[in-house]
C-alpha cells in the first residue's frame, strides 16, 4: 500500500466496527433464482417482470446488434443517435404521455443531467429527505440552494416554497415509489403545492415504470398529475430488464437537455443491444398490459402474509417490501440466516436508509409464485423471531 492510501485502511477500519462494511458477491442471476448448484430464491432483484432473460427482450436485444453492432461508437450530439435511439425515445413518450422523451445512459446520468440542466446558482431546489441518493447528489452538483421537505408531506413543501425567496427558477424532486422503503409518493397532493406555488416539478419514476398505472405507464399516469410534472424520469434497468435511462418531457424541455445536459452531452450513446432490449420490454407491456398489476396483488398478498406473522414491513404500498431491523449486525445476521436457508435478502444499512433503520429490502417479482412467497413468508418471520427482530 502507497503511504498516500495508509487512511483508506483506518478509515475501512472503522466502517467495519460500525457494521456497515460492504461487499461484492457474484452471481448468476436468473430473476426469482440464482442459476448453478445450490440455486437461491433472490429477493434482492429489481427484475421486477422477470424481463432481463425474457425470450422476447433477449431476442430485440440481439437483433439490435446485429442491425447496428455492439456499441453506438460516439455521444448521441456526435454520430452516436442510431435509430433505435429514436424509435426508443417515440415509444417511451407514448408509454409516458408526454410529447417527448431522451435516453441518457443511466438512470443516475438521468438524474445528473436532467436536475443540473433546470436548476443552478442563484435557483431553488425542494427535494423529498429521503430522496435517492442520485437525486440528492444531482441537487447538490447544480450548485442550487436545497431545502429538504419532510417525506411525502406536502404541507412541509408548501411552507418551504412560500418561504423561499423570489427570484429564480425552482424544481420540486421527488420519487414516486421510493426504493428503500416502498411507499408511493402523494403525488396529486404534492403537484397541487407545485402548480399553486409556482413551482417546477420532476418525478424520478425508477421503481414505478412498468409496474404502476395503465400498462406500466407509472404513477404519474395513474394519478392523472402529468400537467403538474414537468418531467418524468425512469429507468430501463429495473422492471424492463436492461439498463439505461431516460426523462419524459415536453418537446420544448427536450431541446433544453440537450443542449445542457452535461451527461448527456458528454457520453457515449447508449448500446444498441440496450436499447433493443428495452424496445423488447416496452413490446411485451403493450402485448400484457396487465402484468404490472398482477404484481402488485402477489406483493400485497405477501406483505399481508408477513404482517400477519408479525414482521414490521414500514409504509410498503409497492412489490418493494423491506423487513424493518434496526441494528446494523442483526441485519446482517439475518440475512445470513436466510442465505443459510436458500433465500438471498441483502440487508440494506446507512448510509443508503437514516441511522438506526437497517433492514432487509425484500423485492417481489414475478418469478415468484404465490407459492413460494407464502412458504417464503413463514421462513422470514422465524428467521427474525430468532434474531430478536420485533414488529
């Protein structure tokens, strides 16, 4: 070790006293199960409609490479927008019921480029506490001044927007099913604070795409506030399968993100590959539209099964269900239990939840059977009766 890099050591020292070293762990991953000897249930994915080995997505996805090849060879303001870009971004804005949409490269590029392209020096920024940690860094990284309202509670954003100097622009960020936790944003109560103070709205809809709405238009559609959002950012990564980003918009507001939009400007275009497997995905919501909700009455059986049993499952509305613990080690210890007994469910720890809220993040998909999570919820609630964990 360099005698410059000595701290690194102390410093993952102290993470590991803290309980809250992290690890990689390689897997074969297979939706509902992990392939190879002694396969898992995974109940960490967010291959939410078990769509990254669907048939129909891999097929579009290899059709992709072999129209336009493995890598799109340049930034999409260069020679990198193929069609497929193209068709992906008119199919997007259809799901989305908005005129226009934009792939980024990434959800968290999505995050960055978009926030930082609408507000800066001298804006305003209202962004829910317990916001991803992309929006919060892209909040950050605008150089705008951010005020952090309570969760989900729109009367603490109208008091912080009335409270806000004049002058500026300003953005209200929010999710709509939030990732640690699975409850869905108040979205029609927060839009109507938006729209009365003037205030500019995005919606990072990562978790809901696909899921939530009219065939998995998202939670913006199904509560009809999109004349209040501006933007609705997603992911191509979680319930459609692959990976990408991208933000739904108007035409006008399309424009603007590309000409400010720092990642999107300066990155390589998406691949082809992921860009026919996320065409794939969208084909099969239009061919199953119902398969998002199907999901979510397998989800709510099983939070009602575990609730039952007396695991404390938070505000959960959503197929993301997390086992509430508390303590970092006894988090940890009970996902080894359950590795233990054929079930990977990572515990999640700060900095990603507040301190003290340590817990399992359980993701329903529908490689799971209404079977198997009735038997699955049995084995948790036992697993964490024998850790100490207490509803």
């Amino acid at each position: 070790m360099r005698m410059t890099e000595t701290w690194i050591k102390d410093e993952l020292a102290a993470l590991r006293d803290l309980g809250l070293e992290r690890g990689l762990s390689s897997l074969d991953g297979k939706g509902g199960e992990s392939g190879g000897a002694g396969a898992l249930l995974n109940f960490s994915s967010n291959d939410y409609l078990s769509l990254a080995r669907d048939p129909r997505v891999m097929a579009a996805a290899m059709a992709a490479v072999k129209q336009y090849g493995a890598g799109a060879a340049a930034s999409r303001l260069v020679t990198g927008t193929l069609g497929c870009h193209q068709q992906l971004e008119e199919q997007l804005a259809v799901l989305k019921g908005y005129p226009s949409a934009l792939v980024f490269g990434s959800g968290y590029a999505t995050n960055v480029g978009i926030i930082s392209a609408l507000a800066g020096r001298g804006d305003h920024i209202f962004i829910d506490r317990l916001a991803h940690a992309s929006l919060i860094d892209a909040a950050i990284l605008s150089r705008a001044r951010v005020h952090r309202f309570h969760h989900n509670d729109a009367g603490h954003l109208g008091e912080l927007g009335r409270a806000c100097p004049v002058g500026g622009r300003r953005l209200v960020v929010t999710e709509s099913v939030f990732s640690m936790d699975g409850d869905v944003a108040p979205l029609a109560e927060l839009a109507h604070v938006a729209e009365r103070e003037g205030l500019m709205m995005m919606v990072d809809e990562a978790h809901a795409t696909g899921v939530f709405g009219p065939a998995g238009a998202g939670v913006v559609s199904r509560d009809r506030v999109g004349s209040a959002v501006n933007c609705s950012m997603g992911t191509l990564s979680k319930a459609l399968g692959g990976y990408g980003g991208f933000v739904a918009c108007s035409a006008e507001m399309r424009a603007w993100f590309i000409q400010k939009a720092r990642s999107f400007i300066y990155s390589t275009a998406l691949p082809p590959a992921m860009v026919g497997a996320a065409c794939g995905a969208l084909e099969v919501l239009r061919a199953e539209p119902a398969i998002g909700s199907l999901l979510l009455t397998r989800a709510a059986a099983f939070r009602a099964r575990l609730k039952d049993l007396g695991v404390d499952t938070g505000g959960s509305q959503s197929q993301i269900i997390p086992v509430m613990v508390g303590d970092n080690d006894k988090a940890v210890r009970l996902q080894r239990r359950l590795l233990n007994q054929g079930i990977l469910a990572v515990a999640i720890r700060p900095p990603t939840v507040p301190r003290g809220t340590a817990r399992l993040r359980l993701s329903v998909t529908l490689a799971h059977s209404p079977e198997t999570l009735d038997r699955v919820a049995g084995v948790i609630a036992e697993a964490a009766r024998a850790e100490g964990v207490r509803s």
